[in-house]
C-alpha cells in the first residue's frame, strides 16, 4: 500500500479513525489498537468522532433556517443514491462534509499540511469520497488487520495506549444511531418524501445509512461477528471505566 511506502520512506501519518472500530479489532483491547497503530509508524491516533460536537452544532444550523427534513451526508452511499435517484431532493443534502473530511481538515490544520491523514473504516466507499480532499488514504478494517499481520503486530500483545484526543461518550455511541439503514429501506423513505407520503412534522435531520444494521455492517469491517456482538463491542468500549495510560 502506498501509506505502507510512505511510512518506511520516513513520512509523517496520522490516523482518523471510524467509531466502528471496537468491534474490528479481535481480542485486543480499543488502547492496545492505539498501540498497534504507533507501531506501525504513525505520529498521532484520533476517533474521527472527535469533530462531532462541532458536526452537530453546524446541523442545528442547518436545520434551523431548513423549514424541513436535512439528508445527512455522512455515508456517501446515500449521498450518490440522492444525486442518481431523486434529483428533487438534492437541495435537501446537508450543506456540509462528512465527519471523515471534517476531521481530516482539522488534522491537517494541527498537524500541519504535509502530514498525511489515514482514514480507517468499514467502508470502501470512503475511497471515492477521499479524492480531491484532505484525507491522503481511506483504508478498510480489512486492510488494517492485513497490514499489521504482513507488519508481524499482535495488538492484543502490546500495552495499550490512549488516543490523542479522547471525545465525549455520546459521540463514541453515534455509531448506532441511524434514523434509517439499508439501500432499499433508505430508498423507500426518500421515495416517500419525495411522493409527501412523510408528515412533515417540523425540521429534522435524517441520518440514513447504505448498510443494513449501520457502519457496522460495512463489507471493509474484516470479521464476522453477528451485528448485536458489535454493537455491543463499541458500547463496552464507552462504559468500560479502564482508561489506558499513555
């Protein structure tokens, strides 16, 4: 992989990583992942979530002046869906970047332009979405896990280490919130405000997802582990009190 080349060529790289991941990581542990992650080469480790308290603020505003439902833009799946399918309700996308762009923006400005940003998640179709933008390279769970066994690192043999910026538990748990998941449920409720078969009950922001069960479903993902395990995993990852030492 190129960030693999741009590692071992002595290059700066830091990780945003998707909320999903406590249910990607096998049996080690969210702080040991961290430290996989340092040893592969990376200067920095951070959720992409970090950014979400200002991702929410800006869709307040959003849906303040909307006088109706906002689409959210967060799953690019869904975003290609509304472009192809229902071109009515493209005014309705919300004006604004995905997490993974907004945090990847955010990285580049602290950690400075020329550090390359890794976004990691279950989903290939971040790759697409990546171009053009901040994020240098979207890699799947898939490809982590086959990087760090290339590598010869067992996460769940390392001390485990804390990531460099720590987001609030209600942001950790935004991985299982979807008002809805799956391409034709989505597509029925985009039919359906198109048609104006959705009472419209005042402004709301719609967060639809292209996999069945949310994110955690994503084919990038790299285990197959039923869906309520995962969910359960990110959970555990958000009450456990155990907080790693640097």
């Amino acid at each position: 992989m190129a960030v693999q080349r741009l590692l071992a060529d002595g290059g700066r790289a830091v990780v945003s990583l998707a909320p999903s991941f406590p249910a990607a990581i096998g049996r080690a542990e969210p702080g040991q992942l961290v430290s996989a992650l340092r040893r592969l080469g990376f200067a920095a480790v951070e959720e992409t979530v970090s950014v979400l308290p200002e991702v929410v603020r800006r869709r307040g505003e959003l849906l303040a002046g909307a006088g109706g439902p906002v689409i959210g833009t967060s799953c690019p799946v869904i975003v290609r869906l509304v472009r192809r399918e229902f071109p009515a309700l493209v005014s309705r996308l919300a004006e604004m970047v995905s997490p993974m762009i907004w945090h990847a923006a955010e990285l580049k400005e602290r950690y400075g332009q020329d550090t390359a940003v890794v976004f990691i998640s279950p989903c290939p179709a971040k790759r697409a979405e990546a171009r053009g933008g901040p994020v240098d390279y979207a890699l799947t769970f898939k490809d982590l896990l086959g990087w760090l066994r290339e590598a010869g690192v067992e996460a769940a043999a390392l001390p485990p280490r804390s990531f460099d910026v720590v987001p609030p538990d209600w942001a950790r748990l935004s991985v299982l919130v979807s008002r809805v998941s799956g391409v034709s449920q989505s597509r029925a409720l985009l039919r359906s405000l198109v048609e104006g078969l959705v009472e419209d009950q005042g402004p709301e922001f719609l967060e639809l997802l292209a996999c069945p069960g949310g994110c955690l479903s994503g084919p990038g993902m790299g285990v197959s582990l039923p869906v309520a395990v995962r969910r359960q995993r990110v959970m555990d990852f958000v009450t456990d009190s155990r907080g790693p030492e640097r």
